[in-house]
C-alpha cells in the first residue's frame, strides 16, 4: 500500500475535553493553514503523518486548522470524514479524540487508531499512548511519554505543544511554557503555540496578562483574518479585569466571523458581570441560535447563571433544571446528551449546595450520579467505571458536608482515595481534600479547612480558592484572605462558582 507521509507544523490544544470529563482524576477552559512538507527522515526529527489517502489528508489538514483555532466541533466532523475516507488513518482517529464531544467518543477513537498501530511511524503510536494515560488517570506516564517523543523528534513543535499540554495539565506550567516557546522557536507562526501559550499565561499560575496580550497580538498580526484572535484578546480584556475592551474585541471577532457564536456567548459573560442581565440574556439567546445542536445546551446552561448574577438563585434552580430536560430536544447528538445533562446538574447541584437549598442539591447530586454511572456503562471499560465511582462519592461527600455531616462526608472522601489508589497522579487526591476541607469549613474548624483545602484544586477552581479564603479568613489569616478574595473577585470567567462567589469576594476583600 502507497503511503503519503506529511508533516504538520500547527499543533493542537491536547485533549481539553478530556480533562473535564475525567476532573475527578485532577479536578480542573480552546489558525490557519497547516503548513505541509516532505518528511526529512534522514534526521528523524519530524513527526509523519500517514495515511493512504490524498482526499482524507485533504480533510485531516481542514480539521487541523480548525482545530489549532479551538473550532472543536468543526474540526471533529473534518477528522470523522478523513477516517471515513481512509479507516487505517491513525493521526485522524487521534485528532479526533482532541476534538472529542463525549467520553466514550474520546475512548472510541483511541481504539480505532490503536487498532492499527502497526502500519504508522513511531511518533504516531506515541502520540496515541500519550493520550490513553487520560483513560487510565496516568499523566505522569504520559508526562513521560511526552517528553520521549520530544527526544525522538527534537525538531518538530507539535511534539513540543504536546509535551506543553501534559506538563500544563499538572500545573507545571513554567515547563508547559518552556516548551511552547521552544516550539516557537521552531515555528515562529504556529497558531496552536501561539494560541496554547496566551491561554497559558492568562489562566495558569502565575498569571501573566502582559504576556498572554503579547501572544495574543503576535497570533492576531499573523492571522488577521481569523475571529479567535479577537476573541482570545476579549478573554485576556477581561483577565485585566477592563470588561468594556472585552465586549469590544468580541464584537470585533463577530465581525471578522458573524457565525462565531462564541463571540456572542461571551458577550454574555461580560455584560452579566456589569450587571446588564437583560443584554446578557439577549446575547446568550443569540448564540443559542446561531449555535450547532452541539452547543446549545451548554450556553443555555450558562444563561441560567445570569439569574444567579442578578441575585435570583431559586430563579437559576428552575431554570437549570429546565435545561437539564431540554437537552435532547435542543439537538444535541445523542452520545452527548448524558453529559450535557451532567453540567446542568453539576451547576444546580452547586448553586443549591452553596445557598442552602439542601434538599433540591440532593435531588440534583441523585441525577447527575445516575447519569454519570450511565455514561461510564456506555464507555465500557473498568478505570471509566471507576473514575465516574469516585467522581460521584466527590458529589455525594461535598453533599454531606454542607449538611455537617462529617462522618458520612469522611467516608466518600475514604472511598474516593480507595479508588484513585493505584493511579500514578499526583493530582488524584484534590478532591479527598476537598470534601475533608469542606466538611471543616462547615464545621467550623478552620484551621483543618485550611489544611486541606490547600490540597484542592484553588490553582484552577475559583469556587474552591473562595473556600479557602474563608478558611484562612476563619483561621485569622487575614491578609491571606483578603489576597484570595481578590484573585476571586477578578477572575471575571464565568462558571456557577463564579457566578455564586464574585460579589462576596468583592466584599470581603474590602473589608
């Protein structure tokens, strides 16, 4: 069989989706042409990609751009038209599972491309191990896996970009960083480095805003044309907390592109943080529509929190659950529903936790832990069953400690170490600490709060970094707690804790 060997210099954001659907395993938001050349394998530097077919490595390059700009669902029908084209087609099958919609499609499409393993470079098997250590809850060989294929092909920024990706995925992002600039070095333009790397430093500890804006800049001045840039520059506006730039940059990527219904989601995000909750609403609505089915429950979900910014939270309960029985007929395919399912009631679930509605939290934590077992039978395999088991004792322990119920919250926080046990992450006790620094929280013992909720996940979650500060606060550490306020106060990225944290933040901070 002829084989076309093609090497890509844009590289791809790695598995983002995954390492929302697995959060228990760590607890944890996405250019242009790809540029094509001939494999210099006398250096063995360049990672091929192979296939035996022009027609789908015409479409794996349409999906790599659209994946190297965080047009996820675009990019995820390009990769599943390539595999169509040519089965054997191993860098598409792994594509797809970057630009994966649901868990089992994530596991599916690494078993199609492990099925023929034997007929692809080195590099590409490596590349699918790296991403199967996301099934297992094992980054540190992944991390490993990562850096062997960086030795293997010391010239090629993809493999650099997915080195970056694991190191950030364990919060080493002074290494994650390293390596983007290094595949910089190698290709100046890349829009997946350029795009990783501002993402990197807004979001990553320690935040740099100045240098999340340079990259920005650096991916805007070579693709002026593409309406991410803009709307990566409107999410950097509001890390800076200077909301009225973001909305301008969001209007400028709905210009660039009118489809880009992010633009208009965003938008959403913004005027509901200065409190404009009808503009909001009307911006959540718009993108509602323009959305493919793909994505409309998710910002229907995120429209609900608007009544949360208005200061309406049994308002935000009814319409939450509302959505959660919308999925299906807002189109969303059907492999998906379960999970969009799962995010409306994780945000009910919280906002009802968090204010006192105990009784609907415990109806909320009851469907969404049906739904989740649910999805893990659909995957199939014992460590999804597992993770999804440990992932539900996290709900049900958060559950009993806003009831003060410390006993029973002990016991899931037990049952959740018993299970992540044998995996090699270090990040798999972030949620044992956080039921145990909750259930002190509530019980007033703040001082084992703060113990505990310091082994959390406050690097990426603003819900739990506010619990801490009330921990440190309640522990007399004051100016501790006034720092923490305000990290949370200007976060100005929506998501239920946010939305049910921001204003108290502001308040405690200017205590």
């Amino acid at each position: 069989m002829t084989t076309i060997a093609r090497v890509l210099t844009r590289v791809p954001l790695l598995a983002a989706l995954v390492l929302l659907l697995l959060a228990v395993a760590g607890c944890a938001p996405q250019a242009t042409e790809t540029e094509t050349a001939e494999v210099a394998t006398a250096g063995g530097e360049e990672i091929p990609v192979t296939t035996a077919s022009e027609s789908a490595l015409e479409l794996f390059d349409e999906g790599q751009y659209l994946l190297d700009v965080g047009r996820n669902v675009m990019a995820n029908e390009k990769f599943r038209a390539a595999v169509a084209e040519d089965p054997g087609f191993v860098w598409a099958h792994f594509n797809q599972s970057n630009a994966a919609l649901s868990f089992k499609e994530f596991q599916e499409c690494l078993d199609a491309a492990s099925g023929h393993l034997d007929t692809v470079s080195e590099g590409e098997r490596m590349m699918v191990e790296i991403n199967r250590t996301f099934l297992s809850n094992d980054p540190e060989r992944g991390v490993a896996k990562a850096r062997q294929l960086v030795e293997k092909y010391p010239g090629s920024a993809r493999a650099l970009i997915v080195l970056a990706g694991m190191q950030a995925n364990q919060n080493d992002n002074a290494g994650a960083r390293s390596s983007f600039e290094r595949a910089l070095e190698i290709d100046s333009d890349s829009a997946g480095a350029l795009f990783a790397i501002a993402n990197n430093y807004l979001f990553g500890e320690p935040k740099d805003f100045v240098m999340a804006e340079e990259y920005a800049q650096r991916f805007i001045a070579a693709y002026p044309d593409e309406a991410k840039g803009y709307e990566l520059l409107g999410d950097i506006k509001r890390g800076q907390s200077d909301l009225e730039a973001a909305l301008e940059a969001y209007g400028q990527a709905a210009e660039t592109d009118p489809t880009l219904y992010l633009a208009h989601h965003k938008s959403g995000h913004v005027n509901s943080f200065l409190g404009n909750i009808e503009a909001a609403r009307a911006a959540y609505t718009e993108a509602i529509e323009m959305a493919v089915p793909q994505n409309r429950a998710s910002t229907a979900v995120y429209r609900a929190f608007t009544h949360i910014h208005a200061r309406d939270v049994p308002g935000a309960l009814d319409e939450l659950e509302e959505v959660a029985e919308q999925v299906e007929a807002m189109g969303t395919p059907a492999d998906q529903v379960k999970g969009l399912q799962v995010f409306a009631l994780n945000s009910h679930a919280t906002a009802a936790l968090h204010t006192g509605h105990l009784d609907r939290a415990a109806e909320a934590v009851a469907r969404r832990n049906a739904l989740q077992m649910a999805i893990a039978e659909d995957v199939g395999t014992d460590d999804a069953r597992r993770l999804q088991e440990a992932d539900c004792h996290m709900w049900d322990g958060l559950l009993a400690a806003y009831r003060d119920e410390p006993d029973v919250a002990a016991e899931h926080a037990d049952r959740i170490a018993i299970l992540v046990e044998s995996d090699e992450n270090p990040r798999k006790m972030e949620p044992v600490h956080w039921v145990r620094g909750m259930s002190a929280l509530v019980g007033g013992d703040y001082a084992k709060a703060v113990e505990h909720l310091r082994q959390a996940d406050h690097a990426n979650n603003m819900f739990v970094r506010y619990q801490l500060a009330r921990a440190e606060e309640g522990a007399g550490n004051a100016e501790a707690a006034k720092r923490l306020f305000g990290e949370v106060a200007d976060f100005n990225f929506n998501s239920v804790g946010f939305a049910l944290v921001r204003e108290d933040s502001k308040a405690r901070m200017e205590r």
